[in-house]
C-alpha cells in the first residue's frame, strides 16, 4: 500500500514531493476521489466542513492541488449505489483523499460498505488529513475514540493497515491538549509505536516502508526495536 498520512494536507514542498513520489506521476495528471465523510461525525461535525475540503476552501491542502479530475465518495451512501458501480470508482482513481473529523465514525463507515476491504487490492495512493490518517493505524487512543452517533463503542482499534499510531495536531495554539507533555501521555496507553505530527509533517509509507517528511516537529514514542 501506498499512504500520505498527514496532519494538515499538503502544506509544504516536502510532503509534495512525497506526494509525487507515491504518484509516480504529476498531479495534472492524476485522477482523484475525495472522501468526505469523517467531517460529519462527532459533536463538532457541520455541513460547513465537508464543503470546505471538497471545494478546496480549508486550511489543509488537498482537493485544490491541481488534479486532472476529483470527485466526490460519500461513504454513507455507498450502501445504496450497485457495488460494482463504486468499487469501479475507487479502482480508476490515482489518489484517494480523505477528510478528518471523527476517525472512529470513518473507521466504522469503511468497514460498513467494505472499503476496508477492498484497500490493500487498489493501485491508488492513499492521502489522509487527521482523522483520515489516524484510522489507518492501530489504535487511536480513548480520547480521540470519543465519539458519537451511529458509533457508540468506546473501542480505538481502527483499521490496522500500519503498525504505528499518530497523535495529531501538535502544538497547535487552538488545541490546548494537543502538547508533547500530551502526546507522551497518550502514547503511554496506545503502547505500541507512536508519532506525534505538526501541521508541516507526514508519515509517508510505501509498500511498508515508513519515512517521516517534515519541515516542522514530530516525535517517535515507543519505537520498536
């Protein structure tokens, strides 16, 4: 699998760069899916979020790079398109693009319509913002599984693709608990390897080869040996 794993999109050339590594080819010429749906859930999640990803009006990098084409994968109404039709979708993409928000409502809607499933098979290159990158790893933590809605378990395995956790937004002046003196709290009850990223770092992995890209902070707790 190829993963973009970022804390707020593509905010620099060197995750740029990382991007077009993983691409193989220029943005103009890729073909891109964004999946909005993370930035429904949670008691924070309003109509005006997903728009802004979508329209490229957030401040995290994403739809407005200059892809040759992008559109939208809402998971919540997959269940209701013919299943070949969808899975069609996603296999012609270069590039999936995926919201944050509550990443334990997306872990669930991706299991629910299969799209777990169906990742390791894809060609694509997977890009997540936030929750769209933590719910590709192991373990989320019990503050950032605090969810609401169709979710009710307080479980934080998410899908397990990589062998890592990501505490996000660090040193962020809006988020107060989002600290290092934080993070090393959390990776103490995620246990296994932990990265806590700022706003200008990635964790690009490409067929299980993991690299930090940052021109920014970020810290490795609990590295394996």
């Amino acid at each position: 699998m190829k993963l973009l794993l970022t804390d707020s999109g593509v905010r620099n050339a060197s995750i740029e760069r990382a991007l077009l590594d993983l691409l193989g080819k220029p943005i103009g010429e890729a073909s891109a899916l964004c999946i909005p749906t993370a930035g429904y859930g949670g008691s924070w999640g309003e109509p005006g979020g997903p728009w802004r990803f979508i329209a490229g009006r957030s401040p995290s990098p994403m739809t407005e790079l200059g892809w040759k084409s992008v559109g939208v994968l809402e998971l919540t109404a997959l269940p209701s398109i013919d299943r070949e039709r969808w899975v069609s979708w996603v296999r012609e993409a270069d590039v999936l693009l995926v919201n944050g928000g509550d990443t334990m409502y997306l872990c669930h809607w991706m299991r629910e319509t299969g799209l777990a499933d169906l990742l390791p098979s894809l060609q694509s290159v997977y890009v997540g913002i936030s929750a769209g990158s933590m719910v590709m790893t192991s373990r989320v933590g019990r503050d950032f599984a605090d969810v609401t809605g169709v979710v009710t378990s307080a479980d934080d395995t998410a899908l397990g693709f990589v062998d890592f956790s990501i505490f996000p937004h660090l040193d962020d002046p809006n988020l107060p608990t989002q600290t290092l003196d934080g993070a090393q709290r959390w990776a103490t009850e995620v246990k296994n390897p932990a990265y806590a990223i700022d706003a200008q770092t990635a964790i690009k992995v490409n067929d299980g080869i993991v690299e930090v890209v940052s021109e920014g902070r970020w810290k490795l707790f609990n590295a394996s040996s």
